[in-house]
C-alpha cells in the first residue's frame, strides 16, 4: 500500500513556519515553499498538526487533503474574496484503516505531524496578484469509530487553523 510521506517531528521553529491560533488539541501549522511564488512553478505546502499540551495526544496518523482527508487549503485574494481552486480536494479515509493502531500516532508536547502537498501555482492562484492562504484541520475520525479513544482527537473536536500567508503571485 503507497502511504504519504508523513513526518513526525520536534517543532523547534523556522523562518519557513506558520504558527496556528489555539484550537481544541491540537494546533494547525503550515509552511510555504516561497513568498512570491510564480504561476507557472510548483509550490510546497507542509501542513501539519502540533501537540501544544503537556499531554500526550492521539491523533489519525494519515494526514491527507479535504474535508474527509483533514485539512483543507483555504485561499482569498486581496479584496478577501474566497477563491476557488482548479480542482477540489477529496483524500477520504479507508475504513478499514479506523481499527488498525498502526494508522494512529501519539504526540507528545511539541510533536507535529506533517503532510506535503505540491502543485503548480496556476492550479490554485487564477491570476498575478497578492492572496493569502492558511489550512484548517479536523479530524477525520469520529470518536465512536477511532480504534484507541484514549486523549483521542476527533472529528467532535472542531477546527484549529493554522495562521494566514500571504502570497505575492507573479508570471
């Protein structure tokens, strides 16, 4: 089975870091790959969530995009208007996955997981300008489905945003 490339890791802090406002948890985080980004060239996202707790935490450990995937990219232009992107995100979960641990991590204070995601700037900015981005995420595991429940976070939990980004987008 192809897995996505997941990180776990000490968050030390970086330049390249967005930190995330306080959320049931866990805190969202995004890191961009540049801050003037050109339409026609690949962009990095890292998205990842945070254990900001002296506790540790349990998490679904395959992070993917989407609703049902757990973070979703958001995307405004300067006016502060939505914008759409070229395609919807739709990573779902595999049920069968819910009962196996070996798809859960625990997060110890301070510990992230991440997830990557690449696309070219077209597929996301429609035009040159300024936009500002950030990601939200949610479990995409109920409580009454998740395999270990203890210091569970679920899908009851809510969101945790991570910080805004802005973007200057250029040909």
């Amino acid at each position: 089975m192809i897995r996505r490339v997941l990180f776990a890791v000490l968050f030390i802090g970086s330049s390249g870091l967005v930190a995330a406002s306080e959320a049931p948890g866990v805190h969202a985080r995004l890191s961009v790959s540049c801050a003037t980004c050109k339409r026609d060239e690949p962009i990095e996202l890292l998205a990842g969530i945070e254990n900001p707790s002296r506790d540790a935490v349990r998490v679904y450990g395959d992070l993917g995009w989407g609703e049902l995937g757990g973070f979703v990219l958001h995307i405004e232009d300067a006016n502060g208007k939505s914008v759409e992107a070229a395609s919807y995100d739709d990573d779902m979960i595999v049920p069968s996955t819910l009962d196996d641990p070996s798809y859960y991590a625990s997060l110890r204070e301070g510990h992230s997981l991440w997830v990557r995601r690449v696309a070219v700037g077209n597929e996301w900015f429609p035009a040159r300008g300024t936009y500002t981005i950030w990601v939200s995420y949610r479990s995409p595991v109920p409580m009454a489905l998740a395999a270990d429940r203890t210091h569970f976070v679920a899908r009851e939990a809510g969101y945790a945003e991570s910080r805004k980004v802005k973007i200057l987008v250029v040909d």
